[in-house]
C-alpha cells in the first residue's frame, strides 16, 4: 500500500511536469489541448490544472482558444514573473535579447562589438547591457541568462577556457556578477544554447538529436532521451578537438591535427593568409585581413583554391560525425554557424561522408532516416535559448 502510494505520487509529479512543460512549448493552451496532447482525461487535466494555478506556476485567463465547445478559458505562465534578459558572450561581440517571464521576446534584438581585453571589461559590458534594460524597466527584476564561448561549469558558473579571449585564467562569471548586481545569472556553453533553443523552440526535434556550430571553432551539443548531455566535467561536445590527422598543425588545446585546425573558420582564414602571402598578384585583398564574408563570397564565385580548402574542411566534419554517429547513434543533426553561409553544397559534402554509415540503410521512409540540415531557428530565437536553463530548474524542481 506504501508504495502504489508513493507511485501515485511520482505520476502526479510527472503529469504536472508534462503540463508545464507543454506549457512553456506552446505558450497558452485550454484543457481540451491539453488531453489531447497528453492522453490523459478532461477530470484528470482539470484537476492538475487546478493545482498548478493554485501553486502560482500557471494562471489562468478566459480567453478561449475554441471556438466549439464550453468556453473554459486558456492556461499560461503567470506574466508577472521575473523577466530574462539573454545574450551569447564572446570577447568581440554580445549579442542580446530581453525576455518576459513567459520567456516570449520583448523588444528589439541587438548587437554589441566589444573589445573585452580583459576578464573586467567583458563583466563590465555585460552590465552595461543590463544596465540599459534597467533603466527601460526599472520596476522588474531582470535576471541574466549567458551563453558564453568556450568551457563553461553552469553548475558554479565558472568560465573555464575562453578560446578567443586574451586571458588563460578561469573567470567567476556567475558570483561576480550576482554579487554586483543583484539578481540570478545562470550560464552555460553556446552549443548548449542552441541545444536548448532547438528542444524548445522546434516541434519537429527527436528525443535525441544534435547542434553542431561551425564559426570561429567548431562545438556541438547532444541531446539524449530529450536532456541536454554534458557530461560529469561539463566538456561534451568538443567535437572540435576529435583529431583527424596526428600529424596536422597545433591546436589551442595543445594537442595536434584537432578538426578545429581543419575545417573551423579560423582555420580557413589562416590557409587563405599563408597562400596570399605567397601570390603577390592575387586579387585577393590584404592577406592579413581575410574575412569570413570574403571567404563565403569566394566559395560561391568557384574560386578555385578556396573551394579546395571548403571541400576539406566539409570533409574532416563529415568523418568526425560519421564516428560520433556511429557510437552514439544520433541521426537528427542541426547545423549552425557562420559556416553555414557555404551553402548546401557544403551541406552535401558532409553529408556523402556521413552517408557512408553501414548502419542506417537510409531507406526515407523510415521516421528515424538520418536527418541532417541547418538549422532553422532565427538569431534571436538562438540567444533566447539560454533563457530556457531556468526553464529546466524549474521542472527539475517539479521532480
């Protein structure tokens, strides 16, 4: 008897979890949506819908989303919450996105150059950032969500390694920040922003599924069985510093040959630099300020060299997620990235590799076909991403 009664409870926690969890997917829903998306009765619906109002974690409003049936009003995240203000940190640039408590955007996305030289000036120009939300509301609570660059611990919120940074020390983001102003900061990696933007913002995602960003480096996230994976250390996803050729040119991370040292952006300026160099005619511009933009343009004007360099680059990618996919079996990948700007025939070299699997017979019918593509989520839907980290603690507090 005990324990059906301690069962009872952990279904009810879960069922209350599936309705905050649909909730915060769909935004607003009625009873009747929820018992079709969950199976579950009207009577058992009403009866958690009830609780959860009654816990404040949802509020109810009479405006019907029918227009058949008894009008019986829409459930939603009570909007009077604390709002997020998000934003994707690195070094140079900060982008952000102010939020309300239902995490919906308010405002005007936006973009920062910075010039952090030092782990205070980074602090200092997300405060700034803040600081400018605070004076448009200066009444409401605006906590920090940041999806920082590089190795992060979102468990004490420490910045462990940032690539482009020129400082090696860790950096106490999280403390620093709480301590200064106020509020709640949470963090993690930028892979995992993205992993979560895709998981709540894209209904078409699987249970297991996962982001690769190809820029400045290369990163990924993995989602398995619908939970972001990181890891007992926090460094999953390095797909970046898979090596691919032991014999290949140093990476930051001290080691030889890494995928980063191939196929990230930084990689394909440096070839673009050292072949300039030696063609002194080259229409190309001043080898020493090659751009990203240039090198996209040069790909789709069949520049020849540059096409060269693409190709291996789309390559070594193909293979690094031939092997993870192979291990992990995870056949829905999501592609972002300034890379992502070579297009789909880039897209396709990577895909002939992975199409090599032995063990995905990759008949199109199938549900589970592996599915590769870019991602399709806007900017500002990416950096609201982030937000969604309070999302998960509170329904983790649900359990």
């Amino acid at each position: 008897m005990h324990s059906s009664g301690l069962n009872n409870q952990r279904v009810r926690h879960l069922n209350r979890q599936t309705l905050l969890k649909l909730v915060w997917q769909h935004k607003r829903l009625s009873k009747s949506q929820f018992a079709q998306l969950t199976g579950l009765s009207i009577p058992a619906v009403s009866k958690i819908l009830e609780e959860l109002v009654t816990d404040g974690k949802l509020s109810h409003s009479a405006e019907n989303l029918s227009n058949r049936g008894i009008n019986s009003g829409s459930y939603q995240i009570p909007p009077e919450g604390d709002y997020i203000l998000c934003m994707n940190v690195t070094p140079t640039s900060i982008e952000s996105q102010l939020c309300n408590a239902q995490l919906s955007a308010l405002g005007n996305f936006e973009r920062i150059q910075v010039n952090a030289m030092t782990p205070q000036a980074l602090l200092a120009a997300i405060e700034g950032i803040w600081q400018q939300q605070r004076k448009v509301w200066p009444k409401q609570r605006i906590n920090l969500a940041l999806g920082i660059h590089g190795q992060v611990d979102p468990v004490t919120g420490v910045s462990q390694t940032m690539p482009q940074a020129p400082w090696r020390e860790p950096l106490e983001i999280k403390y620093l920040l709480e301590e200064k102003l106020g509020i709640t900061v949470r963090l993690d990696n930028d892979c995992v922003m993205l992993a979560l933007a895709e998981k709540w913002q894209n209904p078409g995602n699987r249970q297991d599924f996962c982001v690769i960003n190809v820029d400045y480096g290369i990163g990924s996230s993995f989602v398995i069985n619908g939970q972001i994976y990181r890891g007992s250390l926090y460094g999953s996803g390095q797909i970046g510093h898979t090596i691919v050729n032991p014999d290949g040119m140093a990476c930051n991370c001290g080691r030889y040959g890494c995928l980063e040292t191939v196929a990230s952006l930084s990689a394909l300026k440096k070839q673009a630099r050292i072949w300039l160099k030696s063609q002194p005619d080259s229409q190309l511009r001043d080898p020493d300020s090659v751009t990203a933009t240039q090198l996209i343009s040069a790909w789709h004007e069949g520049d020849e060299q540059v096409r060269r360099w693409v190709e291996n680059a789309a390559n070594a990618i193909g293979l690094s997620l031939y092997n993870f996919l192979n291990i992990l079996n995870i056949n829905q990948i999501w592609f972002y990235g300034r890379s992502c700007g070579f297009g789909e025939t880039w897209l396709a070299t990577i895909n002939r590799q992975i199409g090599f699997n032995p063990f995905d017979h990759g008949d199109a019918l199938k549900v589970n076909a592996t599915q590769i593509g870019f991602g399709q989520l806007t900017r500002p839907q990416q950096v609201m991403g982030i937000g969604y980290l309070y999302v998960e603690e509170a329904l983790s507090a649900e359990q």
